[in-house]
C-alpha cells in the first residue's frame, strides 16, 4: 500500500464497505444488521460488527439524518432506505406532495386525499421494516394518482432496495422503470424541485449498473455494455439538473472504468477529488471496480492532494475569477492527463502577480 494511502487509512476516515463481493440482497442485510448491533451499542461511529460481512463504514448514526449530496463519501447505496426512514425525509416528502396536490387541484377530491393517505402510510411501512406492506400502499396510491414524483421516487427505491432480514421485494428491472418515471415528472415542475429528477436519475443508474452486473454474471457482456452505458446516459442528464450529487460522479467512474474507459472514468474521480479528496480516496481504493486502472487512480489522487496545496492559496487571492480543474471539467468537458494534472499541480505565476492580476483576469486550468 502506498504511504498516501496508508496516511489516509490511519487517519479518521474507515474504509467504506464494497458490496461487490457479496449479492445485492446480502449487502443490504448486513448494513442494517450492523446498524442495528451500533444502536445497541454505545458506540457513535460504525465499525466491525462480529458476524457481519461489513468491513467498515465511515458514517454515524446522526449522518443517517442527512441528504446524499451532504453525506458526500460517506454515502452508501445500502442507507438509502435507513435515511428515507428517517422522520425529517419522511416529513419532508409528504409536505412536497401535498404541495404537489394543491397544485393540480383547487379542490382536494377525496381520491387525491386517499392517495396521499396511502402514500404517508407506506413512509411509515418503510420507517417500520414493513416492505412488502408498503410497497403494497405506494402502488395503490399510483392507481390514484400516477403523475407523482414523490411516490415514483418510493416505489423506484423499495424496488431497488427493499431487502431486509424478513423481506425482499426487490425487483432492479421495475425498480429503473419508476425511477425513470420519477424523474419525467419532476423534470416537468417549478425549479425548487429538480434537483428530484436528478436524484431520480442516479437511482436509475444503480439499478441499471445493478442489472448490468447481473447480466456479467450471467456471460452477457454485450448486454452487461448496454446497461452501463443506459446508466451513464441517465447520469449525464441527471448531473445537469443535481450537480452537487457527487455520487454522480463516483458512479459514472464506476461504470467508465468497467467498461475499459480510463480518460473517462479519470476525469470524474479528479472532480471527485476536488469534493473530498481524503473520503474518496479511500473509498475508490477499496471498490473492485476500480481495478483495472487501481495504479492510476492512486497517482490522480496523489496529484490532487499536491494539486491542493498550491491551488487553494491561489484560490483565496483570485476569488470567484479562479477556475479549476473541477469547474473546468464540469463546464467545458475537459480530460486531463496524468502528465496534465501534474504539470498542473504548480501554480505558474508568483503571489505578486496574482494579486495585482486578481480583479482583471481569470485564472483557468488550461493546457496550451
């Protein structure tokens, strides 16, 4: 192991688990199951639970409180059923579609009102571990009222997560279709809510990378190919509308990097490590979907944290009129090379002529 990384690991931030090795179903098991030996515990932080599959988890228990895009690194694809069951979203969700309701309806008729019961009731299914029961209510809200992100969204993630020690009623092919569906209605309402058919959009994804792995296991490459690309198809448009989800990010890396794709699936972990360079380091060290470019994804990092250094002083004298690697990549579609991103890593002008340059000039990750 690299020293870089061996100063990562002995640091604060745990190794997140790689559900790879494991079926999808299991892995969902035995994060519950060791969140559950945390809160019998007295202990704040995820760790190795004795029995459990899971190595480590870099996340407490008042983390299951936050959103995605806050959770950063930290966010695992098995939490999100634990985090939808947490009394602020389930809270938020039902303002969203009763605000929905008002909308398209002076006049609340008791169907829509039944709907909305049904959907507040399955939120409370969910919270309780009652999977099957409330996948039964969201889809008896759907009979009523189709046309409903929110609950598109619920029955898209039940689909796709819905394991627990009693349950399954998983289904990854239905899972992406309601998903998809979410995100076709949340595209078409006011701005507050759009970043909805972005997170829409990367539900889809896991569930389309899901059926992908599937279809390897099964010695379907080609068709293991077109699920992964459907994948980066849905990313690229959910990354226009939620640009702050940086799973975004790690999961179209993912998927470049399994389908031999190593420029692309670079340059996301380098926006990436502009996030959180210490979590995602760590966290790409341990994912085994990274294999085929390990070597390389260590050098980036490494460069980063060097990058880091130099750019963030040159950062505080120019301001807004700075733009870096993450902006550059995100808004004009910049690859760069390792060779770039060191030459990259030294700032190319004195601090005497940044601060005479600051207000007049911009300041750009660019290679001539």
């Amino acid at each position: 192991m690299s020293n870089f990384l061996s100063t990562i690991r002995s640091g604060h931030v745990l190794r997140p688990y790689y559900y790879g090795a494991h079926k999808w179903d299991n892995y969902l098991v035995d994060i519950q199951e060791t969140i559950a030996g945390l809160k019998t515990s007295n202990n704040t932080t995820v760790s190795e639970v004795s029995g459990s599959d899971v190595d480590e988890l870099s996340f407490t228990l008042s983390d299951l409180s936050s959103s995605i895009e806050d959770l950063g690194a930290k966010f695992e694809w098995g939490l999100t059923l634990l985090i939808d069951g947490q009394e602020r979203q389930i809270k938020l969700l039902n303002q969203i579609v009763g605000q929905l309701d008002a909308i398209r309806e002076a006049v609340q008729l008791p169907s829509t009102t039944r709907a909305r019961e049904l959907f507040s009731l399955g939120q409370n299914d969910v919270r309780n571990g009652f999977l099957p029961e409330a996948l039964k209510k969201f889809l008896a809200a759907e009979q009523i009222n189709e046309v409903n992100f929110p609950l598109q969204l619920q029955i898209g993630k039940l689909l796709l997560y819905g394991k627990n020690q009693t349950d399954d009623v998983i289904d990854l092919a239905k899972a992406e279709k309601h998903l998809l569906l979410a995100s076709r209605y949340a595209g078409h309402l006011s701005k507050k809510w759009v970043k909805y058919h972005g997170i829409s959009l990367f539900h889809a994804a896991v569930a389309a990378y899901l059926i992908g792995e599937r279809e390897k296991l099964a010695g379907r490459s080609d068709s293991m190919q077109k699920c992964l690309e459907r994948a980066l198809v849905a990313i690229g448009f959910a990354a226009q509308s939620w640009p702050e989800g940086s799973e975004l990010y790690y999961l179209a890396a993912k998927c470049h990097a399994l389908l031999g794709q190593e420029a692309e699936s670079l340059a996301n972990l380098v926006i990436l490590a502009e996030r959180d360079l210490i979590g995602y380091a760590a966290k790409v060290d341990q994912d085994q979907d990274f294999d085929t470019i390990r070597n390389e994804a260590r050098v980036s990092f490494r460069i980063a944290l060097a990058r880091h250094a130099n750019w963030d002083a040159a950062h505080k004298i120019m301001g807004r009129n700075f733009l870096g690697v993450e902006e550059v990549s995100k808004y004009f579609g910049a690859i760069y090379t390792h060779t770039q991103l060191e030459y990259l890593s030294d700032i190319p002008f004195p601090e005497r002529t940044l601060r005479e340059c600051k207000d007049t000039h911009i300041l750009v990750a660019d290679i001539q």
